[in-house]
C-alpha cells in the first residue's frame, strides 16, 4: 500500500530553524571559481602542458604525446596516403596545370614558417614549425592567368575544403608543409601533405591537401559555409590596409 | 507486500529522466569530440558538435520546467538548506561507526552536498560552453582560460556524476525511489529518518465502500495532514 501522506513542501526536515542556505552558496562558489579559471587559466595551461608532457614521456600509451593538437575530422575516416599513393595536383585558371608526387613536392626548396597554431575552439599550440614549400612557388611554377584572383584548396578526406585570396595565398608565411616538428605530417595532423596559413585561425590551414585550383574569385570553404568568416585572420594579424 | 511510503512525485522523476539523458548525450558527445582514439574513430565534427552544443544548451531545461511543480520546489529547499543535523551527519563520517549521528532528513547533507556542486557545475560548464559556442567576436575573453575550465568541468562532472551512479547501483531501493516513485517504509525509516517521522503515521485509508454517506475523511488522516501541514 502507498502511503500518499501529505507533501511536506517547503518544511524544513528537522525541528527547529529552516538550517541555512548552503546550497546557494556553493552554486555561487562555483561560479566564482569558475570566472577565476577562465581569468587564470592561460598562465595555467602552460603549466598543464608541460605536466602532460612529462606524463606522455613517462606513459605514452596512457598519455599520448600530442603536443596539444586535438584531432578534428568533418567526416568519419580518412583514406591514408604515403609517398606511392599521394598526388597533388596544381590546377584551375593556370597555364602549366601540375600533379606532384611527395618526392617531388621534397625535392622543391623547403621552408619553415613558424607560427601558434590557433583553433577556433579555444585550444593553441605555441610556435608550431611547419617545413614544406611555399604555396606561391607552387603557383608561379604552374603561371597564374590574369584572370585568376583567388586559390581553392581541396582534401582527400572528401569534404574539407578552403580558399584564399591571390594576395594572401603569395605571401611568405603561406606553406604546403610536408613536415611539422621536423618530422613527416602525421596521418591524424593531415598528412602527408597539409597546408599551413601561418596568420589564420587553423580552420584555414587545410589537412589532408590534395587539390589546388586557381579561381576567378573566392569560393568559400567547408566552415565558411556554417558562418566562420572566409578571412580567417587571427587577432592582430590582420594587414594593415586590408 | 511490504508498505511503501511516496518519496518522488511524477513531475520530480520525469525531471530526473530527461536530465539524465541529456547529460549522457553530452557526455558520450564530449567524449567523440575531445578523446583523440574516439574523435579519430567518430570525426564527423559538425554533426557531433551540434549535437553536443544543443543537448548542453537544454540541460537545465528539465529543471527549470520542474519549477512548476510543487514537490520539485519543495526538494530544491530542502537541498539548499543545512541544519544542524546535517553537520552532525557529515562529522559522522568521520567516525568509526558507520551509523553514528548519521540522521538524515528527505536528502542526507552528501546528497544536499553534491546537488549543490552539479548545478553550480552544470551553470559553469553552460557558461564557458556558450562562450565557446560564439567563436568570433569576443576578443575580451581568454579562450584558454574558458577552454580550461570548460575541460577540467567535464572530468569532474564525470567522475561526481559516475560517483552518484555507483551509489545508486549499490542501493535497489534507493533506485527504486527515482524509478517508481516510492520506496519501503523501512528503507526510509534507516536511511531517511527526519523525513519519514513528518509523513503520516498511518497510511491514508481507501474511500469508504458503504454509499459515501460517511464523514469525508477520517478523522486521523486530517490529523496526520495538520501534523505535516
């Protein structure tokens, strides 16, 4: 049988004073402590890294070393390419249309643009070294037409796209990076090949490179379409006069 | 069958349910999102995102709908307040014996301690999320920082929120509250005691068989309702 008794709303459950409110204090604290994280929290995320490093050198299967890049993916898995398989091909609005091997993209003069890889997310990982070649030898390599004003970029993941402008996809902090770190792109970081725009947020800097194409104006990318902004400029890093 | 005292009403489970998926759904996301072997295995970023910004954003829902119920309201009191008795029983932890000064009204003072910390938890993890949500244009917030604690709020949240699970699992009648809404007399007398002594001391009798021609109700179940009143 149930005993349906009376609600006891709002009485205190013991004799005597209703108790204090703790509750609402500690919802308060909460949120105090919270506002205090978010304050404190990019002197401490330095200090995190370097614990998660000596955690990975100490237990790399438990903690993997990944330097504080986080693995983002728009599809569900992602073909692996390796020097036999990976082609790159350089085409659009150009008068010597390209496709290079990996060799052949090693055997093009190498450069190192480092650069904080910034997400939109949040995360940032401090003075990333990306060597590859620059995008605007690729492009002079293959002779721009008059008419081609902006450069998009496609990934053999089979979604991700991007774009740039003529303008940015020439300047010097712009890498086709084959290796980060001194050492081959990993798979999960885009590799073998990926592109690297050194003073945009990270969206910009497509993994998985496969495809340039000169155009005759901007085509917006994949996250471009969900609203980022298709100049992807990281704060403070936008030319003056742009 | 044993007798069996009323401790959540329809509104207080139903809140209960939905909160609960929506905070599975989070997590499960959380994890597809931000636990590499699991995001390289998943991808599918947009999807799994939006997924998990919506579910986030209608996870104190339940709880706010529950403030038309008077029963719910009545809990959320009674979770704010702290009595002495709730010293006594918290100190009682630290006691050899298990049992000593461990009284305790509708909600032991841990069960009032850890509903406090998971809705200031969850008001944190919804704030730092929807400064995550708006990527651009908030030049004036470290992201780092909201990063930071948007991350360290969902291991904490796991681990307290598994904590409450494995306290559940370990007690059926306890469960059996929260899923049928109410739980043996005895159970609430060991476990809930302060709370049981201001329920009725008998149970309500059935509506009289005999035409309705007797008094409306009996004369000690108003007692009953006056002593609780």
């Amino acid at each position: 049988m149930i005993d349906k008794g009376m609600p006891d709303a709002g009485m205190p459950d013991a004799t005597g004073p209703a108790g204090r409110p703790v509750g609402r204090r500690i919802v308060l604290a909460m949120l105090g402590l919270g506002a205090a994280g978010v304050a404190l929290g990019p002197a401490v995320r330095s200090g995190l890294g370097e614990v998660r490093a000596s955690l990975s050198r100490v237990a790399p299967a438990v903690v993997p070393d990944d330097r504080g890049f986080r693995y983002f993916s728009v599809v569900g898995s992602v073909p692996r390419k390796d020097a036999t398989t990976y082609r790159l091909t350089v085409g659009g609005l150009v008068d010597r249309p390209a496709t290079y091997t990996l060799d052949q993209l090693a055997a093009l003069p190498q450069t190192t643009v480092v650069h904080d890889a910034v997400c939109t997310d949040g995360w940032q990982v401090d003075a990333v070294p990306f060597t590859g070649v620059l995008l605007r030898d690729l492009l002079d390599a293959a002779g721009v037409r008059d008419e081609g004003a902006a450069v998009r970029f496609t990934c053999f993941d089979g979604a991700y796209s991007e774009s740039l402008t003529l303008e940015q996809a020439r300047r010097s902090d712009v890498v086709v990076a084959l290796r980060m770190f001194d050492e081959p792109v990993p798979h999960d970081s885009g590799g073998p090949v990926r592109l690297f725009v050194a003073p945009m947020y990270f969206y910009k800097s497509a993994k998985w490179l496969s495809g340039i194409e000169v155009t005759s104006q901007v085509q917006q990318g994949y996250w471009e379409d969900y609203g980022y902004p298709v100049d992807g400029w990281l704060p403070g890093e936008e030319p003056v006069g742009a | 069958m044993p007798e069996r005292v009323l401790r959540f009403s329809p509104a207080e489970r139903a809140v209960h349910r939905a909160t609960g998926l929506l905070f599975l759904v989070c997590l499960l996301t959380a994890v597809a999102l931000y636990v590499a072997p699991v995001a390289q295995l998943v991808g599918r970023r947009l999807l799994v995102e939006t997924v998990h910004e919506w579910s986030g954003l209608l996870l104190p829902v339940p709880a706010l709908l529950g403030l038309w119920s008077g029963p719910f309201r009545a809990d959320l009191r009674r979770l704010d307040r702290f009595t002495a008795q709730d010293r006594r029983w918290l100190a009682g932890l630290r006691s050899p014996d298990p049992h000593r000064g461990r009284l305790a009204g509708k909600f032991n003072a841990g069960q009032k301690l850890w509903a406090s910390w998971l809705a200031g938890a969850v008001l944190v993890m919804l704030g730092t999320g929807l400064l995550l949500w708006f990527k651009f244009g908030l030049g004036f917030v470290p992201r780092a920082g909201v990063v930071l604690v948007h991350d360290a709020g969902a291991y904490a949240l796991a681990v307290v929120v598994a904590g409450h699970v494995l306290k559940a699992l370990a007690d059926p009648e306890a469960r059996r509250g929260m899923r049928t809404g109410s739980v043996r007399r005895s159970w609430a007398a060991r476990e809930h005691g302060l709370w049981l002594d201001q329920k009725p001391k008998s149970p309500i009798p059935p509506p009289p068989y005999d035409g309705g021609s007797s008094s409306p109700s009996a004369p000690h179940a108003s007692q009953a309702a006056d002593d609780a009143a």
